[in-house]
C-alpha cells in the first residue's frame, strides 16, 4: 500500500480526510433515525470538538465516497503516540443502498491498514454496542479479537445497551493479512 496525500482510492472506495466543510453532512449523517438506534445523538459542538483534537493529531477524520457521491464517515479516536495504541471511532454509511455490500468490513480494513502503517500503532482496539450487528460483523471479519463486555454501557432513552469491546494487535493484523493478499483491494493515497 503505498500513501500519497489524503484520499485512498480503491476500485469500489474512496477515502479522504475530513474538513470542517464536511461538518453539516457528518451531523446529518450521525444523526439520521437508523444511526440513532445505535448512537447517541450529536451536536454541533460535537463535531467541531472532533477537528480540534484532529488539529491536535489527536483523532484522524474520512470522509467515504465512491465514483458518485460521499455516503459516509469513519474515524480513528484515541491516538496515543507514547503508547502505540487508538481506537476506530464512528463508521456511518449513509446511503441506504451501500448497507450490506461490503463497505464497513473494507474500511475497517482500510483504517487498520492506515493505522498500523501510517501511525505506527501496536495495538487497535473499538468498542461497538451489543445491537449494532453490522458492526459487530465488520470487526469479526477484519481479525478483531473480543477481549469483554460492559454492562449497560449505553443508555438508548428507554433502556441500557451493553458495550462490547474488541482489540487486535499488529502481528495478529498481519497474520490475518496474509489470508487477504488476493482478496484486500489495492488502495492509495493520492
């Protein structure tokens, strides 16, 4: 994989970091129905607080897209340069007609990919609730290993939801790299 600039393309995918222009389509995104079964609701100052730690080299923000049009955005949180470890923030697919077709299980790739080689991180970890299926399926399916649960961790307005916690390491990632070599897309930062 080789990293040019800031957008990845693939031939079914392109990633590019995010900008404070993106704001208005991020909070649309994060807070349509769907998404709010899953997550909190945003706010404005939310989002704003995301670019200053992005500033600070503290998150890393994508906008995805294909030939057409941008359908979502994902995050890396938690970048600790001292210890060699971050987290996968929010992935959000937006357009309805992208669910189910491979994209969350490509990008998390994609970013672990980025985060291993570009950020020269030791271990990856993401925490997803215990109802968000399809994300629970994107982590399974890109080497994720479960590592426990916390109890109640989300408050849904009318009842608890359970976190559910997942971690892999760099050499666990380049193990289940050999089992991609002809399946992984060739991507590049240009």
């Amino acid at each position: 994989m080789k990293y040019y600039s800031d957008t990845a393309i693939s031939k079914e995918l392109k990633i590019r970091y995010a900008n404070r222009s993106d704001i208005k389509a991020i909070l649309s995104w994060l807070n349509n129905k769907k998404n709010l079964m899953l997550f909190q609701e945003f706010y404005l100052e939310d989002i704003e607080e995301w670019f200053d730690l992005s500033e600070k080299g503290k998150e890393k923000l994508f906008i995805l897209s294909d030939d057409n049009l941008e359908f979502g955005f994902v995050s890396i949180v938690g970048i600790d340069q001292r210890n060699y470890n971050c987290q996968l923030g929010r992935l959000i697919i937006s357009n309805e007609s992208m669910k189910g077709q491979g994209y969350g299980t490509l990008v998390t790739q994609l970013l672990l990919n980025y985060a291993f080689e570009q950020l020269n991180m030791h271990k990856v970890s993401v925490r997803v609730g215990e109802t968000n299926i399809a994300s629970i399926k994107c982590v399974l399916n890109s080497g994720f290993r479960f590592m426990g649960r916390e109890r109640d961790g989300l408050f849904r307005g009318e009842y608890y939801v359970d976190m559910l916690d997942f971690d892999i390491l760099i050499n666990e990632w380049n193990e289940f790299q050999k089992k991609l070599i002809n399946n992984n897309p060739k991507v590049e930062f240009i």
